[in-house]
C-alpha cells in the first residue's frame, strides 16, 4: 500500500496540518479485506502523526461506499454485515486443517480506527460522494465474477447505508454497466465508479466547498479517459477546508 505522509504548517497561523495520500490495493475487487485493512491503517497512521490533530487522508481508495473499507472508515468499525462479507475471502485452512482462516477474524482489532468524528468532504457538501471518480475502458483486462455472487449470497445493498435517498441515479448506471462488463465487449463498455475520496477529521478542520464532478457527457465524447482532455482515467476532485476555532 503506497502511501505518501506529508506535515503542513500554516505560515499565518502557525496551525500544523498532517496530510496522507493512498493508494490501496485493487485487486479487482477480489480481496476487500485487504483493501479495508489498508484504509484502517492508513488512517491509523495518519492520526497518529498528527497527534489527534488536524489531519486529512485522500486518494485512490479502491473501495465504492456500499464497501466494507468505506463503512470502516465511515463509522470508525465494521458493522457485523461487512464482517460477514470479508468471510468470503478466506485464507486458507488452520493448522489442523479443520476450518478456514478470514482476515478478519485473526486480526479483528485492526479493522477499526480511533480517529474522532472523521468525515468525507464531499459528502459533507453535497450530501452524496461523487457519482464516479473513475471513468475507464476495461480494455479486456478486468473480470468480477466474484463480486456479482458475493452480493447475491450477503444481499448487500446497491447503495451505501450512510448514503442519502436522493444520491444521483448514476449509481444504478453504473452498477449495470460494471457488472455486464465482458472482454468482447471493448470499447462499448467502461469501468465506472466513485473510488477516490478526501476525508478529514471534523474535530479540527471544517470543510468549505468541494469542486463539482465533471458531467459524465464530457468524458464520453471521448468513450473514456484517459484521453487528450483528461490526461488520467481518474478525475480531479478538489476541497476547501478550515482550521476550526480551537486549533
């Protein structure tokens, strides 16, 4: 898990800000528990560095917000539904050979974090992550058998718990998109989802605005990104944030 530590101080102020910026494991989806393990110590880290001071940690995160990783880092733990959804990513057999390891299950502890009140600035603003931050052809290379069965078998939700009712119906779009992707299908079909995020520790900071998502329409004269236009298949997101008075 790349991740890159920065320690900002404020020339006005004095006020010091620690900066993380990830990039978690892909995977194609295929070891959430890895990923949502990384974004529970990448937290970890950074609020230790900051010494429960300001902090923010943004990136690539791998995870959309119905994720166990997304959740973790949310509510601060894993509800028992994403526990049971990690168990379908087993290890391999104890050393008796008796019964599977989970990860989540050897390191239980880890899968939490302690970092107080700890928010996403666009869902602060805008009430709703952004409806995709990944725009992408599959180019033949990505394949989710797993995660199809895994939603049928836990029922898992289509949208995040935390999310609000009136989230943008491009959640749907790209869900059908997403998981009809075929290889025969390259450049007719794209990869399509919110993965990046900016998330900050609201007991110190205080997010002010957020730069709006660029229309889906832009990109898709283009089929897909990256292209001329958008030199990246990741798209720029950007937040205002303040010092809170007690800094």
């Amino acid at each position: 898990m790349p991740m890159m530590l920065s320690r900002l101080r404020c020339l006005k102020s004095g006020n010091t800000l620690c900066l993380g910026n990830v990039h978690l494991s892909f995977l194609t989806y295929k070891r959430l528990d890895v990923t949502a393990l990384e974004a529970a110590l990448a937290i970890r880290h950074v609020s230790k560095q900051s010494e429960d001071g300001p902090h923010l940690l943004c990136g690539d995160f791998n995870q959309e917000p119905f994720m166990p990783g997304y959740q973790m880092l949310h509510n601060g733990h894993l509800a028992d539904t994403d526990k049971e959804l990690l168990r379908q990513f087993p290890l391999g057999p104890d050393q008796d050979g008796l019964k599977e390891n989970y990860l989540v299950d050897l390191i239980p502890e880890l899968f939490s974090h302690k970092s107080e009140h700890l928010k996403s600035a666009y869902k602060t603003i805008a009430g709703h992550e952004v409806p995709f931050s990944n725009h992408e052809d599959v180019n033949g290379t990505m394949k989710f058998p797993s995660m199809d069965d895994i939603r049928q078998q836990q029922e898992l939700p289509s949208v995040s718990r935390d999310t609000p009712e009136d989230e943008p119906c491009h959640k749907k779009k790209k869900l059908r998109r997403l998981y009809q992707t075929k290889p025969e299908n390259y450049g007719k079909e794209v990869f399509i989802a919110a993965l990046d995020y900016l998330w900050y520790g609201a007991d110190e900071l205080s997010c002010t605005g957020v730069l709006e998502m660029i229309d889906e329409s832009k990109i898709e004269q283009f089929h897909s990104a990256p292209n001329i236009v958008f030199p990246s298949d990741h798209l720029l997101m950007k937040a205002e944030f303040e010092f809170a008075s007690s800094s």
